[in-house]
C-alpha cells in the first residue's frame, strides 16, 4: 500500500510519522484524473525567477521572518542582537519573550467563572451541534474560542480526571497554543484551530467511533486538532520552498508546515509539563502519534490517505478494535475536520472562504511584489473566491467526504455532504452573475469605443 503502519506502538500501532513524511509519489495517478492534477496544482513550485528580496519582515507579521537564505548568496549577514531575533520563528520567538513577559494563568480553577458569560455558557451546551458558530463564540469569549472550547472538550469527555491532569498547566497549555497562533493570519489563525476541535469533536461522538475510541484516542485527537496549524506563517508550502525558507531546509521540503506544526506542539507539551507525571514512553509515543494525525493533514498527500481508507472500505475490513485501523479512521476525521468548512451552512462556509481567499491573495501579492511568479489561487486579478471554492469543493472535499460518509453514514455525513451540495450551487450562482457582469462591462466598453467622437462628447 502507500502508507505503511508500524506495529510497534503499543497504544496506537500508528504509522511512524517520519517514514511517513518521506513516502511521497508511492501513487501515481494518470493525466486524467483531474483530483490528482488539482492536489499537485497546490503542491507545485515553479520558480520563475531566482528569488531576490532584502531581508524583511512582513508587516501583519512582525515576527515572521520571510528572507531567503540564499544558497549562493555573497551577502553575510552580520550577527547581532537583532539578526538573531530575526531568526527565529513566531513559535521562538514567544518561548523566549514569554520568560520575560510572563504568562498569565487565572488563579480560579474554574474556567467557566473567568471566561464565559450566559450566552457563552449556553452555546457550550450545544458543542455537539454542527451548527456551532465558532466565530460568534469567539466573540463570546473575547478571543479566547481555542481555549475556552478545548478545556470544555476536555472536561465534557472526563479527561482532567482519567489522565490526572493538573488544571492549572492544562490552562497554562491552551493558553500558549492560543498564543502560538497568529491572530494576524486571515485563515489559519486560532479560530481556526477552535473551529477544527469543534468538528473533531462531532466526529469523535460518531457512533462507530464513540463505541471504540478509548480516553488516549480522544486526548491525541483533540490535543492533535488544536495544534494542527501551529505557528503557521500564513503562507503555503510551496512558497517556503521556492523562497529557500529555513523550516523547508530543516524538513527538507517534505509536509514542511505540517511537520512544523507538529514540532511546535511537541514544544508546548514538554514545556508546559502537563504530562510530566505519566511515563517517559508514553509521553514519547504520545508525540509520535500526534505527529502522525497532524502530518495527515498535508494536503498534498490526500489522495495517498483517501485512496488507503477506500481500499478499506472496499474490502470491508475496517476493524476499529484493531489500533491501527482506528488511528487510520482518526486521521482521516483530523482531514475532515480541516477542510470542513464547505460542510458548513452557507453563512458559516462563506464567512471561511473569503478569509482564505484573502489570505492566498495576500501570499500572491507578497509574490508579486518580490517578483517569485504568483502560485496558484493566490492572484487575487485573475482568481474570484466563487472559482476557488468550487475547485477546492469538486477535487478535495466531495472525495474526501463522500468516502466518510461510506465509512459513517450518519445524519451529519447526510447533513455535511448536503451543505457541500448546497454551497457549491450558491457559488455556481455567483460565479454566473460575476460573468454576466463581466460581459456587460466588457459590451459596454466596447460600444464607447464604436461611438464616434461627437456622441461621445455630447
């Protein structure tokens, strides 16, 4: 098969998470199968130009480092104070700043008491609603979404108390997860993260899964979708590569942010000490297999995982008692949950598409300005939001969800594959006027120019 699964977890049987980082290609898909042309659209880097910009920091990101590390670069960057800074990530920057800041933790051990009010509280009660408005929410809880929500997972599925988890570090760990996210970022922001744990959530009380996830499968699924896009940068993949970035040096162009994120996570695990109690080989395979469901998201790699679970399904030899059958299923619902957005309803979806479509124009216009030939989805002068959401529905999400919805066939799969239906059509509907108004500018425009000078001047 494509993705191979070690035996040698004891809890999970997960996939070793950097043997499989490096299986890439172990599918090939001829030039007619237009999801795996559309996968490796998003994938692709074609520098058309030798990278050339000054080093700089982008300005909503004031602690992201952009400059290319040229490889035959006959500029040394001096070393100093600042350079040094300059070198870290938004994640190092903050383990750093924080000893100095200090991170604040409430002193109540109830959260609910110090983040919450009615309203909140009441839209908590409804968690398990695929409905859940993740932005209203937020602004329930002032920002504090990741948080609030994932203490609330946390407590609502008896982990504090299974796990002998300390309170105060488990507040302490949210909070620097939230942190670590950039608020600046559109998209992939903290929001984002609450919003993926939501959904990881409704999955996880499936009745297939909830009739065979134990207390660990639970944790590592929520600890996996909060931390999924950890100190993400807000740019893609491709463009870390062509612009020599040194995260994709460091994973050698192989599910770069993906393993960065991973990373990050295994960071805020070890310092914020949560798990400090339980023994050195748990925690260490505790980090392997939150790597391997968050590497899992790389959407590059989607049709390598579908293409696993449909055989699966095919055959009809899904056995969840089976530890490595059940880490498979949890991966493919991290991938659900990450590009759910589309199952959304329709003033949900929306909202998300135009803070991703921003985010990609914005990464296209950092392109423009620096010459680097403009990746895919991401000019905002030749793409339209209703373009790259039907795209993106076609080719990833229907595949995706049309095989859960064979593995779960639940009202919500029922539901999900009805508002990506839905969406899809009200897209279609404005993509249609955008035309029909496009062809009546481009006539109008036209018949100023027929007209001759005197009507055009009276």
């Amino acid at each position: 098969g494509a993705i191979s699964f070690s035996s040698s977890s004891a809890l999970f049987g997960c996939p070793n998470p950097r043997q499989l980082s490096q299986r890439r290609g172990a599918i090939s898909y001829d030039s007619s199968d237009q999801t795996a042309l559309y996968i490796r659209m998003l994938g692709d880097v074609r520098v058309r130009s030798r990278a050339g910009f000054e080093s700089e920091r982008r300005g909503s990101h004031p602690y992201i480092d952009f400059r290319i590390f040229h490889s035959q670069s006959e500029i040394e960057v001096s070393v100093s104070a600042r350079n040094i800074r300059r070198l870290l990530s938004f994640q190092r920057y903050l383990r750093s700043s924080r000893f100095f800041r200090g991170t604040t933790v409430s002193n109540s051990l109830n959260i609910l008491d110090d983040d919450y009010n009615g309203q909140a509280k009441c839209m908590l009660e409804k968690v398990g609603n695929w409905n859940f408005d993740i932005f209203l929410f937020d602004r329930l809880t002032n920002g504090n979404s990741l948080v609030s929500l994932t203490f609330h997972l946390f407590s609502l599925h008896g982990l504090i108390e299974y796990f002998h988890l300390d309170m105060m570090k488990l507040r302490r760990f949210l909070v620097m997860i939230q942190e670590d996210y950039h608020s600046q970022n559109p998209y992939h922001n903290a929001v984002h993260a609450a919003d993926v744990t939501q959904a990881m959530h409704c999955y996880l009380k499936e009745p297939k899964l909830a009739n065979s996830v134990t207390p660990w499968d639970i944790l590592l699924s929520l600890i996996a979708a909060a931390t999924h896009d950890l100190d993400h940068p807000g740019v893609n993949q491709p463009f870390l590569i062509k612009t020599n970035h040194y995260l994709a040096t460091l994973y050698k162009n192989t599910s770069v942010l993906e393993n960065h994120h991973w990373r990050s996570a295994v960071g805020l695990l070890r310092e914020s000490g949560l798990f400090s109690h339980l023994p050195l080989e748990s925690r260490q395979q505790m980090e392997t297999q939150i790597g391997a469901l968050i590497l899992a998201t790389d959407i590059s790699r989607q049709n390598e995982y579908l293409s696993l679970f449909r055989s699966h399904l095919d055959r009809g030899d899904l056995c969840l008692e089976d530890t490595r059958h059940r880490h498979l299923v949890l991966q493919m619902a991290l991938k659900c949950a990450d590009i759910c957005n589309p199952c959304r309803t329709w003033e949900l979806s929306k909202q998300w598409s135009e803070k991703v479509t921003e985010e990609f124009f914005h990464q296209g216009d950092i392109e423009k300005k620096y010459h680097l030939g403009v990746s895919p989805l991401c000019d905002r002068h030749t793409e339209s939001i209703a373009n790259i959401q039907i795209g993106f529905m076609t080719y990833l999400v229907e595949p995706l969800f049309t095989e859960w919805a064979r593995f779960s066939n639940t009202r919500l799969s029922q539901t999900m594959l009805g508002h990506v239906g839905l969406n899809k059509a009200s897209w279609k509907g404005l993509q249609r006027e955008q035309s029909s108004s496009e062809d009546t500018d481009a006539a109008f425009e036209l018949n100023s120019q027929l007209l001759p000078q005197e009507n055009r001047l009276s």
